[in-house]
C-alpha cells in the first residue's frame, strides 16, 4: 500500500505501518457498519505495547509505554460518545470500565480501576525487561534492576540515583505492586 512516508527509515517505516493500521481500520468500519450486529456492538481498539519511536525514547521513559485506548460503539450511553478521558490508566483498567459500563460488577478484577470514575486513582503501572515504572498524576517512577537506577520525575524536574545512592521513597509504590502482582500469580498456579 502507497503511503505518504516515503523513507526508509526505522522511524519512516513505524509511520508507514501506523497508516496503514488506521487506513485499514476505517475501511473495517465502513464494511461492517451496515451489519445487523454493528448496533449491538461495542468495540475497543488498544495497543498491546508501546514503542520508542517515531521519537526516540529509552526503555525507562514513561512516554514509550503511553498508548490510545478507544472504546466505541452504539450500546454506548450517548453522553460518553465522544468523550476524552485523560485520567492515567493501564490496559488491565479496560475491564473494570467496561464492566461498569454495562453495568456489571468489576469486583473480582482487583488490579483494574474504572477510568471514569471520580475521584479515582489515576495511576499506571509498567514493567519491562529488568524494571518497572509507576505513573501518577503527581510524578513518574522508575526504576531499572539491571543498573539499579530509579529515575523519578516531577512536574518536568528529573532526579535519579547511581548505584551507590539509596533508594528513593518513590519507588516502593512500585516494589509493592511488583510483589503483590507475583504473589497472586504464584496462588494462581
């Protein structure tokens, strides 16, 4: 498929491929939107990952793992048609915001949290290859086993440790969640 991003680039490729994911996606909606089961239907498009590019961006920046999360569909209530929820989520927060919305209970899905939901925790937590980040309103933690650096960030000021630094406050949010998830994977075994 011709696409407007004609280098070839990493970068020109990523571009290439995200064109054709939304050309294709739109010529699936103009498809299927006569079928008798469109109305009743509710659809939800999210990355599985993030990606360093079009940008650079290291394993420890929180921007890589940012991702669109879009929910539609006509057995949606009208006034949440359209609506831009800007509130941190995670992709385990899907299943609690759409068991709301269809009124249904959520309880059993400890980890996940109703986007919508007000006031709420907005928070998200990652992990990658040797280390994981927790993302707040308030600041973004990171923290990587190999090097044994954090990284914290607030409001735009960056401060992190070396290996001979202490660990900071910030991370154990992090460290908790780390272990409680393992935890519950290994009582699930």
């Amino acid at each position: 498929m011709e696409t407007p991003f004609k280098g070839t680039s990493l970068a020109d490729q990523f571009r290439g491929a995200v064109y054709y994911s939304d050309h294709s996606l739109g010529q699936y909606f103009e498809k299927v939107r006569n079928e008798p089961w469109y109305k009743n239907t509710v659809f939800i498009l999210v990355a599985d990952h993030g990606h360093r590019l079009p940008r650079e961006k290291l394993d420890a920046t929180p921007e890589r793992y940012h991702i669109p999360l879009l929910i539609l569909g006509e057995p949606l209530r009208p006034e949440l048609r359209g609506q831009k929820i800007s509130k941190i989520g995670s992709q385990v927060d899907i299943v609690a915001t759409l068991l709301t919305e269809l009124g249904l209970s959520a309880q059993a899905f400890q980890w996940s949290k109703d986007l919508r939901a007000e006031p709420g925790a907005s928070f998200a937590y990652y992990s990658f290859e040797d280390g994981f980040g927790l993302i707040e309103d308030s600041q973004s933690v990171v923290y990587d086993d190999r090097t044994e650096r954090w990284m914290v960030s607030k409001q735009g000021v960056v401060s992190t440790s070396s290996r001979s630094g202490e660990k900071n406050d910030a991370v154990k949010p992090g460290q908790a969640m780390m272990q409680s998830i393992y935890q519950d994977y290994l009582e699930l075994r």
